[in-house]
C-alpha cells in the first residue's frame, strides 16, 4: 500500500473528487488534514457514512471536515444530542454541516424523528454519519462510505467510496 498523494503537507494534487481510495494515516493529524482537503472539495448534498470502532477516528475525521468548511467552532461527537448542526458562512452553496452520531438510533426512521431528514441529500447542506450501520438505508443519494480501521497504535487504514 502506498501512502496517500494529498496526505502530506506539500503533497501531491488531489482528484477533484476524491473516491475510491485507500489511505494510509499515521496519525490524527493526517486523518484530519485528508478531511480537511476532502471537504475542501466538497459540493453540497454528500452525505458521508463515516463507519469504523469505537476510538477509530470518525470524530477527527468530522473535525478535519469541519476545519475544511471553515467551521472554527469546536467539534465533539454528538453522542447524547444526536445530531449537531454548524453554519458553514464561508462556501457560496453549502450552508449547514450536520454531524449525526447514530450509535443510539435504530433504524433511518429514527434519523427522521431527530430532524435530519432537513438536511439529508440537501444541496445547501453536507451530513456526516458516525455508525451509520445503525441506519442503514438512511439515503442512497450522494453517499460516500468512509471506513476507517485500526491498523497499529496511531495508524488507521481509511477507505473512501
Ligand atoms: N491515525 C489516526 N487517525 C485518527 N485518530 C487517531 C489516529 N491515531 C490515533 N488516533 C486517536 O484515536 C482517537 C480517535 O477518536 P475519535 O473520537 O475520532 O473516534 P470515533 O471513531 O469518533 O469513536 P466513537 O465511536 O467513540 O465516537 C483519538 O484519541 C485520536 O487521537
Ligand atoms: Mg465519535
């Protein structure tokens, strides 16, 4: 396995958009800094299924995200509200970043009941999804399935399609 193009500071260019890929990340910065660049290129209405274990890193992975959307507030894993939605004030389409945490819910049904329904597949917004198997078949529109695993210590195998 190769690490990334993109992963290091001064890196190679990224695609335009950037899917089926296996990355490398040595550390929580470098899951972060992929985010980063990945929401960089982000158009509006994805919707990231951000699947792994506990401790995996889909959180640092919604920060890095976050930082990519200009989001300057401090991003936790919305585990007892749900769901957590930030303004995006810096990108002409996309408006809202929702981060969902489905690890209480049970089906796509719930995922309605909390209010994202607002903001699934919307264009003005970007949804991302910690344990998303929780609800599965929550939207086929626009989803990206980002799987991080553990690998040793600090580093992660992340895949993106
Ligand atoms: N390469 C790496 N990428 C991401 N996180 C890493 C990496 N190496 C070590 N870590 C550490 O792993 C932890 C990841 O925590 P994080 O909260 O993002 O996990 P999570 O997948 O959201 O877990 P949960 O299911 O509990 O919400 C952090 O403590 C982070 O510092
Ligand atoms: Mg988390």
């Amino acid at each position: 396995m190769v690490r990334a193009p993109g992963l290091h500071p001064e890196g190679h260019r990224f695609e335009s958009y950037i899917t089926h890929m296996k990355i490398i990340s040595h550390s929580e910065q470098e899951t972060f800094n992929l985010a980063r660049k990945i929401a960089q290129k982000a158009k509006g209405g994805e919707v990231y299924a951000l699947s792994g274990d506990l401790g995996a890193g889909k959180t640092v992975f919604a920060r890095g995200f976050a930082a990519g959307l200009g989001i300057k507030r401090n991003i936790n894993s919305p585990t007892f509200v749900l769901m957590k939605i930030y303004p995006v004030r810096a990108n002409k389409t996309i408006k809202h970043l929702c981060h969902i945490d489905a690890y209480r819910l049970r089906s796509a049904k719930d995922l309605t009941a909390i209010g994202a329904a607002d903001y699934l597949g919307k264009k003005n917004a970007i949804c991302l999804i910690e344990w998303p198997e929780r609800v599965k078949n929550a939207t086929k529109k626009n989803k990206i399935v980002v799987t991080i695993k553990h690998s040793n210590k600090d580093q992660r195998i992340i895949k993106i399609k």
